[in-house]
C-alpha cells in the first residue's frame, strides 16, 4: 500500500521545523565588515546601479506586501509573470523568473552546458556566465572585442562549433557600453548552429537611445535557440531586491525551469515588478534623467580631451592612460567608488552614472586624481 501524498511545500515546512529546532547556528564573524553608518557621504559609482532607487509607486508596492509576508508568493508569481508576457507580447509560460537576470544566467548555464560542451563570450563582458559554467565543466571559449570595442560577432559565429552549448551575447554590453545593431544581431543568428543556445543579455536594454539597435525578443519566433535575459535591476532601481526575468521559446524555458529553485521571487519584488509595469512613464523618465547625466560627462570629458567609449547604458568607460588599480584606491580616499579593474582594458575606468551632484563630484575628483594632460598622454 502506498503512503499518502506530501506536498512539496508542507515537506519543506515540516523539514524546517525540524531542523530549526536542533541546528546551532554559528555566531557572526567578527571580522564581517561592519555597515556604513548612517548618513554616510560615499559616493557608489561602482555596480552600474540606479542612485533614484525604486519609484514611489514600487516602495508603496513593497509596503503593502507585509500583508502577505506569511504566504508563499505563487499567487503574486503568476501575476507578475502574466505582466511580464503581455509586456512581450508572449504567453506566460515563455517567462522564467529568476533572481536577478544573474540567476537566469546561471540557469542557462545549468539547462545548456556540461562536461564536453563550450560557452563562447566576449572579453570583456559580464562574467557570470563563465563564472557559473564552471559548475558545469564546460569549456570557455573567449572572443576579444573588435578595435572599436564592439561583440566580434563573425569570430563569436565561427567559435560556434559542434561542441558550443551556448553563445553570450551583452547587449549593450558591460563594461564598455556597447551595442549590438538589430541588422547585427540577425546576421549573427543565422550563422550560429541551430543546437547552441543564444543568449542575449539585455540588462541595460532600456537606457538604449540608438535607432539601429533591437531587442532580441523580437528574433525568438524566427530562431528559438534564443533566450533573453532582462532585469529589474537597473531602470527600475531595485538592484537590491533581486528580480529578474528569461523570454524564451517554450521548450527553453521548460529547460530553464526544471533547473531554477521553488520560490526564488518574494513578494516584496514581486508586488513592486508589477507596480513598476503599471507605470507606463517610469522607464521614459528614468531613461531621460540617467542619459542627461550621462551626456553631460561625456561633453564635459570631451572638453577635457579626454577619450571615452560611447555608451548606450547607465555607466561610461574612460581611458585614464595608466592602469586603473592604484586609481580605484586614491577614488576610495575621496569618498567616491567607482568601477574594478578589467584585465582586457586596463587602463579604462567604468564609472555608473549618479545624480548630477555624484557625478560631479566624480568628475573634480577625476581631474585632481588624473590630470586632463596625463590622462591624454
């Protein structure tokens, strides 16, 4: 005779309990960096987050949801994922959440390669794919940036062979702020085997002002092997309360999901994702406000004889002339943070867009630290 049916959830619950009542857990660290004290005057330029923080309507959303802190969010997942389908124009069940588009990644690192199988990506570019892969075995193959610090995208093609299980694609890209046009990106698809899974990680897509560009979301009807990765993360400023999201084609996010854990979304982010894609003015206005700052430096580094990268996203590369390292620490003595170090370009600082009072203040620091002459030189 068979036992009863659990479900998953009164499982884990009961599992909780029991290990909640005879595991000892260890104190805090001592040496746990202790937190900024209030009022603190850092400026963070340094993660490519938004300074405004969440709109007015997302910070009420997060409020209301202590209401439903007790439940599980299953409910609050299908609204959001039902938002997020008809913002795409797709059925829900082509949307995967994930916490933050890193977990997506990590997903699709999960779901595409193993043992035996290679990730092509660019250098430089965000690295959690190839960070993740590890996990899986897999074989990274990596592709240098053209001279004018764009995705290779003909050498990403022909890196695409029967071993490539998948093929990342940042677009615009982090760290240099770069895009990969629509006309591009469809030429690239063509050529890249129907069995490697593209995917384009579009977490700055919103901040994009050039005519030529397109998001990848439009070319999953035409080439299924494509999955998109977005985030609420940036625009929406709410980097800290972790939600992302995949489109894909059907099989691919059943793929995805057999790898992503029960819950990964809370209600707090689930409630504010909903409140934020109710706001049909909140991603023109925030792109409007971040590309005014963002327009400003570059005219103002421009002046200085500075070079730069052109960006379509929230930060800026800026060949300093010397290796960035030493440049991060004499930042950090001013109050200021700004971007690590990238081994395939030394010598250019990322620093994210703030207010026009961080940005300002990044800058005066900039021409102390790095004359315009030096930096030119």
């Amino acid at each position: 005779m068979t036992a009863p049916s659990v479900s998953r959830r009164r499982f884990a619950s009961a599992l909780g309990a029991a290990l909640g009542a005879t595991v000892v857990r260890p104190p805090i660290s001592a040496a746990a960096a202790p937190p900024e004290p209030a009022g603190s005057a850092v400026v963070d330029l340094s993660s490519n987050e938004n300074p405004y923080g969440p709109s007015p309507a997302a910070l009420e959303a997060m409020t209301r949801s202590q209401a439903v802190a007790s439940r599980y969010p299953d409910t609050a997942e299908q609204a959001t994922i039902e938002a997020i389908a008809r913002l795409h124009g797709v059925s829900p069940d082509r949307i995967v959440l994930g916490c933050g588009s890193s977990e997506v990644l990590r997903l699709c690192d999960a779901a595409f390669l193993g043992a035996g199988r290679t990730v092509v990506a660019a250098e430089p570019t965000f690295e959690a794919v190839l960070h993740y892969a590890k996990v899986t075995k897999a074989e990274p193959v990596i592709v240098p940036l053209t001279p004018d610090f764009r995705h290779d995208l003909p050498a990403m093609a022909r890196a695409c062979d029967a071993r490539a299980g998948l093929v990342y694609v940042c677009n615009p890209n982090n760290p240099t702020g770069t895009i990969v046009t629509g006309e591009e990106l469809l030429a690239f698809l063509a050529q890249v085997p129907a069995p490697t899974t593209v995917v384009v990680d579009e977490a700055y897509h919103h901040f994009v002002e050039a005519p030529a560009y397109r998001s990848a979301v439009e070319t999953i009807e035409r080439f299924p092997n494509v999955v998109v990765a977005r985030t609420f993360s940036k625009i929406y400023g709410m980097a800290g309360m972790r939600l992302g999201y995949a489109v894909a084609s059907k099989a691919n996010a059943e793929a995805l999901r057999a790898q992503a854990s029960w819950s990964n979304a809370n209600v707090a982010v689930l409630a504010a994702a909903q409140a934020c894609l109710a706001d049909e003015g909140l991603v023109a206005r925030q792109r409007e406000r971040l590309n005014r700052t963002r327009r400003w430096l570059s005219s103002e580094l421009a002046r200085d004889g500075r070079r730069i990268i052109p960006s379509e996203a929230n930060f800026l590369m800026i060949d300093v002339g010397t290796d960035v390292k030493p440049l991060v620490a004499a930042f950090e003595t001013r109050g200021i943070r700004v971007g690590r170090r990238f081994a395939a370009l030394p010598n250019w600082l990322r620093v994210t867009i703030g207010t026009p009072e961080e940005t300002r203040a990044f800058l005066e620091a900039l021409r102390a630290i790095v004359p315009a002459r030096a930096a030119a030189a």
